[in-house]
C-alpha cells in the first residue's frame, strides 16, 4: 500500500518527537511506496541502512529540478542557485567541494574555537545583565551562528552589524514575511558579492580570500559564501534552540550536564540524533537501482527521512528516549555520502560551546512558560525550529 504524501503530524504534546505515522510505516516496510502531491509515484524511506544505502548511492542525484516534494503544494523547484553544492552532482560538484574542503581544516577550526568561546561568553553577559525571562532563541541560538559565520567569511568587524540584522531577517518568523525573507538574502548576497573585489586585492586568514586566490569567478564565490551562510545560519541555530527546549524538558539530561561537563560532546550527538534538523532529504534515481530487495526504477524520486532513520530501534535501542550518555555516532543529521554537510564540525563546535557555558553560567535554567506554549517552526519547514524560547534562571 503507498503511502499517501509524507506525514508531518506531530503527536499531540510531544512537540519534539517525528510524526507516529512514520514509525509505523518503518515496521512494515523501510523503502514504502508513496504517492507524491501531483501524482508522482515514487519511495519513502524510513530505515536507518536503506537510507545510508541510498544517500551513499552516486546513482541518486541531488538535483533539485529532477526531484518531487513530498508535501505541499509547491509544484516542482528550479536548479540549485550558483554556489549551492548541496543539489548538484559530480563531477561539478566535486570541484566545488574539493576548494571548500580546505576551510575546514584543524588550524582554522582550533581558531574558530577560540573566537566561540569569546562570542558566547559575550551573548551570555547580555543575556545575564538583561536579567529573566530572556528570549534565548534572540539572546544566543540566533546571533552565535551568524557571528561565527562573519568569523569564517571574514566580514569585516565594521559590517557585522547590519550582516548580523540581515541574517535574521532572513529567517522566516512569526512577524516576517517571505518578501522579507527574499529582501534580506539579496542583500545578504549583495554584502558577500561586495567583499570579493576586496579579497582579491588584500587576502587575509578568512574563507572568501582562499576562494578569491583560486579561478572561481565573483559569481562563483558569491554563491558559496551565500550558501555556506544558508546552511549554517539557521540550522545550527535551530538546533541549539531545540536542543536547549529539549533538556529543559527531561531535566534529568539537564541535570546530567551540570553535574558532568564531560558529557557535552556526547549529548551534541544524541541531540542532532533526537531532533534531526529538518523533515526530510530527496534523492532522484537516475537508473534502476535495487536497494535492500527493492526496484527503484529511472527517474523516481525518493524521499528519506533522516527522523525516522535516527529513531530507527534497528539502529539506535530505545530510539525515543532522549539519553546525553548514548553513543550516536553515525546519526544521519548531517546525512551521509558525498553530500554530507561540510560544516558539520563547525556546527559541532558550536553547540558544544554554547551548552557548555551556557549550563555553566545559568545551572537554574529553566523554562519561563509551559512546554506547550513554546512556539514551533514545524510545518513545511526545510529547518525545524522555534520562533521563541522563554527562559529564566
């Protein structure tokens, strides 16, 4: 039997759990059958091993243009932008990702850290000489991502400012509209553009320059400084959201944490397993492929569902628990194969960073309304997220 669309239900008073519908597809069958708004016939997966098989898979293509969504009503997406590496296919891909790879290394990262701790301990003076309630999500989830990413591209100290109000205007919230939203990205594309020219002609320790030093055009480098920016902005800030809301309500892992700094690295984990950063990831076949006895034939568009496949009990034992002391390694938040999130190590340095000093600095941290009445950025989402996050101390 297909499954008709992908279920985005959550269950009622579990804000932060995958929709009940996808566990129970998972139990028949991981690689089910669905039928996709329009019509398409195409997969849903649900496993832990399928969806590894599949995003490991080079005869699945990442294109948007070729693939369906599972949800919505939003007719079929255009090809990727200039500089978006996440949705196109080698060997153009390989190209970008191989002068990328170098941004990541230990020095910049060990630099990084540093720079981290300063912000954090900066967002957190703010938030303490505020005083309670504080909105953590405009106290530190928002401003630390957008901050380090200035560090990375290296938006001069004079700009981070106005970059900083584009970069959360950017993201689509209780009082933004999508105009908003399209009007600061322009402009945020606009400021990264700007400092190309700049770059070239007085390189400094930062991502823009080593891009700039190489053969890739203005354009070019414009759009992976707007991409790395998309995709490390408002996902690791959502997650340090929803991963702070997540402790506050077992406060048991809360209290774990306070009693034990040592954890922090393992819960970063066990938090991007729990909450996954958003519904799904899609794959095209571009050939029949055979995954786990299944026949995907030429064309078919297959949706995984990282929350299904990091609560698959095949890979991960009591998968709805929330467990700081669990070994997830291997969780597929950052999915997997050729196209596993670049930044990956710098968003982990960020969380790790931000839970450790901000349960250092506020071990009462607690919620300042009930868990119900903490806003959810949920529905049709590429990043779950929270709109707001009340806390007092």
């Amino acid at each position: 039997m297909a499954v008709n669309g992908l279920p985005l239900a959550r269950p009622e008073g579990r804000p932060l759990d995958p929709p009940p519908e996808l566990a129970e597809i998972r139990a028949r069958a991981p690689i089910s059958p669905m039928t996709y708004p329009g019509g398409h016939e195409g997969w849903l997966v649900t496993g832990y091993a399928q969806a590894r098989a599949v995003l490991a898979d080079n005869r699945f293509s990442a294109r948007y243009e070729l693939a369906h969504l599972p949800y919505g009503d939003f007719g079929r997406l255009p090809p990727a932008p200039a500089g978006d590496i996440s949705a196109i296919d080698p060997p153009e891909h390989t190209r970008y990702r191989r002068l990328l790879a170098g941004a990541f290394t230990v020095r910049r990262m060990a630099l990084l850290a540093e720079r981290a701790e300063e912000i954090t301990a900066g967002l957190l003076d703010a938030m303490a000489g505020q005083g309670p309630p504080a909105d953590l999500v405009t106290a530190l989830a928002q401003p630390l991502p957008g901050l380090m990413i200035c560090e990375l591209l290296g938006v001069p100290a004079a700009e981070r400012e106005r970059f900083q109000r584009h970069a959360a205007a950017g993201i689509l919230g209780t009082d933004v509209t999508p105009d908003d939203t399209y009007r600061a990205w322009a402009a945020l594309s606009e400021h990264i553009g700007a400092l190309v020219p700049v770059k070239r002609a007085a390189p400094a320790e930062d991502l823009i320059s080593d891009l700039a030093a190489g053969d890739l055009t203005d354009e070019e480098i414009t759009g992976l400084g707007v991409f790395l920016l998309g995709a490390g902005l408002d996902t690791t800030g959502s997650v340090l959201a929803r991963g702070v809301f997540a402790l506050l309500t077992h406060p048991e892992q809360f209290a774990l944490l306070r009693s034990d700094p040592g954890l922090v690295e393992g819960a970063v984990e066990e938090l991007l397993r729990y909450l996954s950063i958003g519904p799904c990831g899609l794959r095209t076949a571009l050939e029949d492929v055979e995954v786990d006895g299944v026949l995907i034939r030429a064309g078919q568009t297959v949706t995984i569902s990282q929350p299904a496949a990091n609560r698959d009990p095949a890979r991960f034992p009591d998968p709805d628990t929330l467990d700081v002391r669990r070994d997830a390694a291997g969780h597929l938040t950052f999915t997997h194969g050729i196209h596993q999130c670049l930044g990956q190590h710098l968003a982990r340095l960020e969380l790790r960073v931000a839970l450790r000093e901000l349960i250092a600095r506020f071990p009462t941290l607690r919620l300042a309304v009930e868990p119900g009445d903490v806003p959810m950025r949920d529905e049709y989402a590429n990043v779950y997220g929270l709109y707001r996050l009340p806390v007092a101390w």
